[in-house]
C-alpha cells in the first residue's frame, strides 16, 4: 500500500525549506499553498515593468548554513548585497544612520529566491480548509490521509485550521502577529538621497511617525536606481484599514510628504498584510506534536527574520525526517 505523504501548508520559505529537507530524505511530500505564486510574505508585485518587493525586505545571515545558501544566490545572480546602514529618523531630531548587519535583496526580487528554492518540488494551488485527526487519530488534510502534516504559517492562520480532533493543539500557538499596509510609490526622479548624512538614501527606521514605520529604497535594493519607494505603515495605521487598504493611502503619501518631503508620486501600489510580523519571542524553532503535526515559520525563534523561518523549516523537515530514518 503506497505510504501518505507528508503535506505542507504554505509554500513560503519555511515551508520550501522543510518540503526540500523531506525530499532530500526520500519522504514523499505535498508541498499546498493557496496563492498562484510562492513567497509567502515574501511577496512582490509586477509593476511598471519591474517585480517589487512588498513584504519581507532584506535577508540577513547569522547561521552558517543559510549564509552558504546565500552565498549560492549570490554567486548565480540571484541575490546581490544591498547595504549595512539604513537611516533613522526620530520625530523633531536631526537624521542619523545605524550600522548593522549585511543585508542582502534580489534583482527579480525576494520571491524569486523562495522560488529557485522550490525547483524540483510540487507545488500543488489549493487553499486548506481543514486540518483534522479521524478516530484511529491519523491526521487528514481536507479529509485526504497524511503521513504528518506541517503549516508553515503565523499561529493565528495555523489554529484556524484546526479541527475538532485537533483543538487540544491549539494551546501554545498565541503569539499574535501585527498588520501591516504596504505602499508602493514611484516618482519621476530620485530627490530623497539629501535625507540622510551620507548623502545616499538606502531606507529609514521611522520612529513616532503616526503613518510610516519603515522606507525602503526599492531602487537600491533591486539595484536598478529605480524611483521607487516602499513604505510600511504602522500596525496602528493598519488596523484602522484592515478592511480598506487604499484608505491608507493618503496617510502614508502624507507621511512620507512630512519625512522626505516629496510631492506626490506618479503611481502607487497598496498591498495588505493582516498578519505581517509575530510579536514578542519564542525560543523554539518550530513545533513538533507526537500526532505528526508540525508547525514552522518567522514565528517560531527568537526573531522574526526570513532566516528565522528558513531555520524553522528546515530544522522541522529534519525532525520528521528523522522518524523514518
């Protein structure tokens, strides 16, 4: 009798990373993600003839093992270093720039790295309504049998699709994660790079701002100098919009009018994230239940990076793997 795969939920790049580790090992997989393209939070947008990023903005690397991997991208084009100091700009003081770790973006942008990531896998496009254990307790996704199953996803979406059978997995799974609204704006010159001190603009952590949290320079990141501007609004500014994005819209041009002191753009482009970024900490790196239900993603470690959730999904992938071995 032909073994039932293991299916992961959610092909961002904590579930890519795990489908990859139970491929490696020999363990059949059904790799489900309801978007038509993977990402995840990871996502761009094709606009004005160029792919832009819109929800995680850089890649950063302390583990040795995820740096190799950009090493990799980076060595076939695929990523390329963008700066080690963005500007910070505190209402009411002068503009000052912080140093920090590397941070690295992609030329077709960050979902083109979760996509090579995947190459070889099955991608199947579906959206999971349920995720449950039948009375000889073997888990089943949408009523399909499943050797285990991994949501790769924040813990708000994951207890959500939990069935009756599985509502005793639901404890633990509360750290909440905050909104964000993204805007795409795009103008027909750079005038912004006199912002900062160095006289080079690459983004800016924005502190008591009521709108804009975060700026980033798409330009510079894909680095095709592209007039392009990214700016996250506040999750208090999200809230308020959850249901009309584009009402965000003025607040964040007016935002970005009081920072940088631009007029009004060409175009823009809004994008919603209602569960953007986990808060608070966790120490686990992901969850592993004895029912075969795993659980992985930026939520689970220490910080909520894009490392964090390749480490999450691989070090799950691993774990399962290591059932069978």
């Amino acid at each position: 009798m032909k073994q039932a795969p293991v299916v992961v939920v959610g092909a961002g790049i904590a579930g890519v990373a795990c489908a990859r580790e139970l491929v490696a090992a020999g363990v059949p997989v059904r790799l489900v993600d309801r978007g038509r393209r993977l990402g995840g939070r990871m996502g761009s947008k094709r606009l004005g003839g160029r792919a832009t990023d819109l929800g995680a903005s850089y890649l950063t690397a302390s583990d040795d093992d995820f740096a190799a991997v950009i090493d990799d991208w980076h060595r076939r084009g695929l990523a390329r270093p963008w700066t080690d100091k963005f500007t910070v700009l505190d209402a009411g003081e002068p503009a000052r720039e912080t140093a920090g770790p590397l941070r690295w973006g992609a030329p077709g942008a960050l979902r083109s790295l979760v996509e090579d990531l995947a190459v070889g896998l099955q991608v199947e496009q579906a959206a999971v309504v349920s995720v449950d254990a039948g009375p000889d307790d073997a888990l089943r996704v949408d009523g399909a049998p499943a050797r285990a199953v991994v949501l790769a996803m924040p813990d708000d979406q994951a207890r959500r699709l939990l069935g009756p059978g599985l509502q005793h997995e639901a404890a633990g799974l509360d750290r909440p994660s905050e909104p964000i609204i993204a805007l795409v704006a795009t103008w027909a010159e750079r005038t912004w790079d006199e912002v900062t001190p160095s006289g080079v603009f690459h983004g800016a952590f924005v502190n008591g701002d009521r709108a804009v949290s975060w700026i980033a320079d798409d330009g510079r990141r894909r680095g095709d100098g592209a007039p392009v501007l990214v700016a996250h609004s506040t999750p208090g500014l999200a809230a308020d919009h959850l249901d009309d994005p584009s009402g965000a819209v003025p607040h964040l041009l007016a935002g970005l009018g009081r920072i940088l002191g631009l007029p009004a753009p060409l175009e823009t482009h809004v994008h919603r994230w209602s569960l953007a970024r986990p808060t608070g900490t966790r120490a686990a790196a992901f969850r592993l239940s004895d029912s075969g239900l795993g659980i992985c993603g930026d939520g689970w470690g220490e910080a909520p990076k894009v490392e964090t959730a390749w480490r999450s999904g691989r070090d799950l992938g691993r774990a399962l793997a290591a059932r069978w071995s």
